[in-house]
C-alpha cells in the first residue's frame, strides 16, 4: 500500500483514517483537496505530509488559470492554505520551501505549462528523496539492532507515514531483510490508535512479529524484561536535539531511560530543524475535542467533558541514546552533532 502516488494530474492518497477496515482512495485534484486530507488525518506522517503538500503545491500551479504575471500572488495563497494543515510536522515546510524556491527559480519562464512541469518534476523528486533517504535510514539502523531483538515502537512510522518503507519501520524492516530474528510491540497509539490500525497492520503484511500492547503497558514489559530496544520517528527535532513525536512519545522515552533499554529515533534530515532551539520552541498541534470523546464514531465519554488533546509531546535529548537519518546515527551531545551533520548534508 502506498501512501500517496501521482497520476500525472491528481494525487491518489490512501485513507488512513479507514484502515485497517476498508481500504479507500481520495483522488484529489486540487491543493484544497490535498489541505483537507491532510487535516483529517487522511494522509499522516512527517515525510508522507511533505511529499503530499509538494504535490499539492503543484496543483495548484495546475488549477491556476489566469495570466503569467498573477501566479506568483496565487501561489501565495497555495501555500498559504497548505502551511495551515499541521503545524508539528517540519517536513511540511520544509517541501514547500523547496516548491517556491523551484517556482522562483524558473520565474523567467513564459510558458506556465513548462512551470507547471517544473513544479511537478520538483515534486517527484521530493518524493523520490523521501524513498532513498528512508532506505538509508534502515541501512544506518540495522547496525544497532542485535541478531535478536524485542523492539518496541510507538504509532506509525512505517510506509504509510512515508512515500514508501518507513524510518522506525524502515530499520525494523531492514533487520528482519537482514535476517535477524526481532521481534515488535506496537503501542496502540491514542485516541486514533495509528499503532493498532496501522504499525501492526504493515508488519503483520511483511510477516514480522507484532505483537500490539496497549500504551499504558509498555513500562510493565520493560520490567519484565520483555524490550531491548526503542525505535520511534519523529515530526520535528530541535537543533539540541529535543525531538517531538506521537503523544505518548515522552512517557515510552522516561520508561526506556528507568530501565536502561536504548531509545533511538529514525528521522530523514528533513524533520531536523536548526531554526529551533531547542523542543520548548516546537509549536505542538491540539486536534478536535472529538477525537477523544468518541472512537470510530462510538462515544467513549460524556459529550460535555472538557478535552485537552495535544497531537505530539517533546521528548528531552536527553533520554535519546541516537538519532538514524539518512546520512548515519547520530549521538550526543547533539547541538555540535546534528549542526555537523546539516553542514555535511
């Protein structure tokens, strides 16, 4: 299953919101149709929402029908809306950076069918990029994996939040390639149980052990000596490291660091960003009160209780023991280390 895939003038996304139940696709053929999958959860994961924003972008360009000289003030409002979507997730903006300058770039073309192509070209490119840096990722991983392993992740950082293979996924996925017997708990992932749905769903397709565990379980088999290790991706991580994640993050981050179990993440370079000092300076997205009051259309709680429902939590740099990107593992301390690393890329 992919996530998103473009049909030469329309993106074809999966909806993730009706996994693993139904298996439905949205055509969608504008940059507002792109906005509002993204904003429903229909489309989800850092580098996924990237490449899916880029192609969005170039509808946009695509939609456009006036004149050369009123593009620039339309696009304006395209990538306006589309900022809009999710305010965690870095590669968000990152993408769309890449689409303007790619648009400025190719300002004195005349032709707006030729920059129409462009955009689209950029866009694939994004997307191809997401495909070979999250390939790195699993290559880079594997080298931390033992020959046996119980792994522990929490929501999906598989092929679905990617174009294809996953980071946190992608180093499971290359160790269970490689041939070593690991072994996966999946946390369920509250409110929308993107662990349940959907981690569980992809490895039980690859035929890699899972086992699913409820959130407030996973301290109880780190006591039992039931985990080796923690791997987890990642929507945005602060030049010190700081790194902000699926809510619940944080507290599989403190149990991992009690009971000494390495906790890595497994981010493209993309999700790193040095503007931000550090993870307090991370804006952290708080979705509808309905996610919680309800699961799957079933009320789970009275319709008038107040809600506090943060999408992502901070997890100090601190208690990660290595950041995977694309370009290798990256270890503390991590304000010399990662700016090293973006200066190399």
């Amino acid at each position: 299953m992919k996530s998103i895939e473009w049909l030469g003038n329309s993106l074809r996304i999966l909806d993730q919101s009706k996994l693993p139940v139904e298996t439905v696709y949205r055509n969608a053929l504008s940059y507002k149709e792109v906005a509002e999958a993204i904003e429903h959860m229909e489309v989800r994961g850092a580098p996924a929402i990237g490449a899916a924003v880029a192609y969005g972008y170039a509808l946009g360009a695509i939609e456009y029908q006036g004149d050369r000289e009123g593009l620039p003030s339309f696009m304006e409002e395209v990538q306006d809306r589309l900022e809009a979507t999710r305010p965690t997730a870095v590669n968000l903006f990152w993408a769309l950076r890449r689409m303007e300058d790619r648009l400025r770039e190719c300002w004195e073309v005349e032709d707006l069918d030729e920059v129409r192509r462009i955009l689209i070209e950029e866009a694939n490119r994004i997307a191809e990029d997401d495909c070979k840096m999250n390939r790195l990722i699993g290559q880079h991983g594997n080298e931390i994996v033992p020959e046996k392993a119980n792994i522990l992740t929490h929501c999906n950082a598989g092929a679905l939040a990617t174009v294809e293979y996953g980071t946190a996924l992608g180093v499971i996925r290359k160790a269970h390639e490689a041939g070593k017997n690991i072994h996966v708990y999946a946390d369920e992932t509250r409110p929308l149980l993107q662990g349940a749905r959907l981690t569980a769903l992809e490895l039980m397709k690859d035929k890699i052990p899972v086992t699913l565990i409820a959130d407030n379980m996973a301290g109880y088999l780190m006591q039992q000596g039931k985990v080796d290790l923690v791997i987890v991706g990642a929507d945005r991580i602060a030049a010190n490291g700081d790194t902000a994640n699926k809510i619940g993050t944080y507290s599989v981050a403190v149990l991992a660091h009690a009971h000494g179990i390495p906790f890595y993440v497994a981010a493209p370079t993309s999700t790193i960003d040095l503007k931000v000092a550090t993870g307090q300076e991370i804006p952290i997205e708080v979705r509808p009160d309905k996610e919680m009051r309800e699961c799957f259309g079933l009320q789970v709680a009275p319709s008038e209780v107040n809600v506090y429902n943060p999408a992502f939590d901070v997890t100090p740099a601190k208690y990660i023991t290595g950041i995977i990107t694309e370009k290798g593992i990256v270890a503390p301390p991590y304000s010399v280390n990662l700016l090293k690393l973006m200066v190399r890329s």
